[in-house]
C-alpha cells in the first residue's frame, strides 16, 4: 500500500504546496491501510421545510461539506456531533437520530501535517435549538443548500449522498 500512495504522489495528483496546506483525499485500492483509523461524527441539518441543508466550507480544502470532525476520546458520539456543530457553527443542536455509518477502504486522508487516516463516520441528523450561524478557524462560509445546489459547488467526498441518505428518513440506520 505504501507504494500505492507513492505512486499517486509521483503522478502528481497533488502539488507540493497543495500537500502543505491543503487536506488530501486519495482513492486506491485499500489505500485505507495506510493510515490510522479514525472515528468522526457528522451532523444533517435541514431548514424547517426539509427542503434545504446546512453546508459549510472547509478551510483546508475549499470544499463544501456537512458540519462534523473527529471523535474525541471520552465523549459520546452524539456529544462530538454537538461539539463539532457549535465549533463549525456556532450553532447548539440536538441529535435527533442516526442516519449511517460510512467507511471506504479505498479511501485514504492525508491532512497537511502529514498525518493519514482512514475515517469511518457516524452521520447523524440534527436540528437546531439555539445560536447563531457564524464561521470559524475551519470554516470559510456557510448556508442552507437544496441538493439541485450541491450539484454546482465543489463538495467533499460523499457529503452529498449523506443528505440524501437523511432525506429518505428511514428509521434503521444505513451502513456503508
């Protein structure tokens, strides 16, 4: 697998200054081997017409995305939604429900410390009970999308299939 990710460097599918700055996400055959498991949690926030979903983007990368992050040792996971949310947002939610729990093996995250993981998240729906909507040191902007929107602007990895995921409301959690 090292050799796997070496060779994507080697083709150039990131610049040096990019793998500076910038949060990779790279795909190849269990590339997920090489770096360490991580848990994250993320949270599906609708408007009040469910017609709409709140999206905020990354600092690191541009891309829009879900509001979430990773788990922290000694917290619960709909505790790390609620932190990960307020940290992003501004915004204090309550969990509402679990929508799925998503990994990919084939998926690799290089952040630009040089730390590699392979994430397996806990996406959860959520709705808002008080705050604001701010930005903060990981965030750039931040509004409410349809999904015919998420289609024009650069999302990150599969946040979109996410909301569509909450969008069918099931009541067993999806595992994928």
């Amino acid at each position: 697998m090292q050799d796997n990710y070496r060779e994507l460097e080697k083709r150039n599918l990131f610049t040096s200054q990019r793998k500076k700055k910038m949060t990779q996400v790279l795909y190849g055959d269990r590339l997920g081997k090489e770096g360490r498991l991580r848990t994250g949690c993320s949270a599906v926030i609708f408007n009040e017409t469910r017609t709409k979903v709140l999206l905020t983007r990354r600092t690191d990368n541009g891309l829009w995305c879900i509001p979430g992050g990773g788990m922290e040792a000694g917290e619960y996971a709909a505790e790390a939604c609620i932190r990960e949310v307020w940290e992003e947002t501004g915004l204090s939610v309550r969990v509402k429900r679990l929508v799925g729990v998503y990994s990919n093996p084939n998926q690799l995250v290089v952040y630009a410390d040089g730390n590699k993981a392979q994430m397996v998240v806990m996406s959860f729906e959520a709705e808002v009970i008080s705050g604001e909507l701010g930005l903060s040191n990981e965030t750039t902007e931040a509004g409410f999308f349809s999904v015919e929107e998420m289609e024009t602007i650069p999302m990150h990895g599969k946040h979109k299939e996410r909301v569509e995921d909450a969008l069918l409301g099931l009541t067993e959690a999806l595992i994928k």
